[in-house]
C-alpha cells in the first residue's frame, strides 16, 4: 500500500483512498496524553478529514468527515499539478533553523515535506537585515515560500468549500 492510500482496519475488502493534500501540525513540547496537533486532509473523492492527536502519537485520537465535495479535490488536484515539476526539487525535510515550536507536515500528492515553523520571507530583506542567516538559508527560505504558496492555494479552495474548517494562513 502507497504513502497515500487509506484503508479501513479489520475489513475484508480495503476500501482504497487516495489522500491528495494533508497539512499537519506536531508541537515539539507538551506533555503525554494532552492534546498534540491536528491534521486536515484532502482525499480523491473529495473526503476532508481532520484528525486530532494526542502529544507524542502519531495515531489519531479522533477523526471527522468534515465534508465531501468532488470539486474540491479537483481544484487541489489541478494546484498539485501546477506545481507538481517545482515540488519535486524541494527536499523532504526543510532546515530553516527552528529548533522548537511545532512541525509543520505539508502532503501535495505523493510529495511529503516537514519543516518547523514555516514563515513567508522575502529574501531581499532578509539579505539586508540579516545577512548571516540569509547565507546560511537562502535556499531554504525560497523553497519553504514555494511550500507557501501551494499550501496557502490550497487553503483558499479548501476554506471556499468548507468556510468552517480552520485552516491557519502561516
């Protein structure tokens, strides 16, 4: 079974999904069996789904069907594939520094990418108001910018469709 695809425990027959975008968010500090981030994801048959985890699991400790809406796992289809070429050049795993906070999960297909604490840059400001972490990070900061602007396209249809569902603009 792929990365993407979700299938039902204990059934006989797997029913087969494919998860099209998921945005997770895992604080590093809390304490065991206390709320430890949520996730929002985006299935083929449109299924949005958001699980709540408890600190230092990995396994849901509950799980919704926020929504069923076709279109928009079409319209997260189509940006997937707008920038299917350029996420295919950006690491798994983004080093921008952070050495606490939450990490932050971004699913765009069969693209997984963890970084801490993403924030938009622009990288010419950063070049003139501090130049050491500029050098040290430059080609992070323009890549966790183009996570940015998948994500956050994302998050508009996502938030179009299903005005209720919190999804953070970082």
């Amino acid at each position: 079974m792929s990365l993407n695809t979700v299938s039902p425990p204990g059934g006989t027959t797997p029913r087969r999904r494919t998860r099209l975008f998921e945005y997770r968010i895992r604080p590093s500090f809390g304490c065991a069996g206390e709320p430890g981030g949520y996730s929002i994801s985006v299935y083929s048959k449109g299924e949005v789904i958001r699980r709540e985890y408890l600190f230092g699991s990995d396994h849901p400790n509950s799980e919704a069907t926020v929504a069923v809406m076709p279109e928009l796992a079409e319209a997260v289809q189509a940006i997937i594939m707008r920038y299917s070429e350029t996420l295919k050049t950006i690491p798994s795993t983004l080093d921008n520094g952070s050495c606490d906070g939450s990490q932050i999960v971004f699913v765009f297909g069969r693209k997984t990418i963890c970084t801490w604490n993403p924030v938009r840059l622009d990288p010419s400001a950063l070049r003139r108001n501090d130049p050491e972490y500029y050098e040290c990070y430059k080609d992070v900061v323009e890549q966790e910018n183009i996570v940015l602007d998948v994500y956050e396209a994302i998050a508009r249809e996502i938030k179009k469709y299903v005005p209720d569902i919190p999804m953070e603009f970082i």
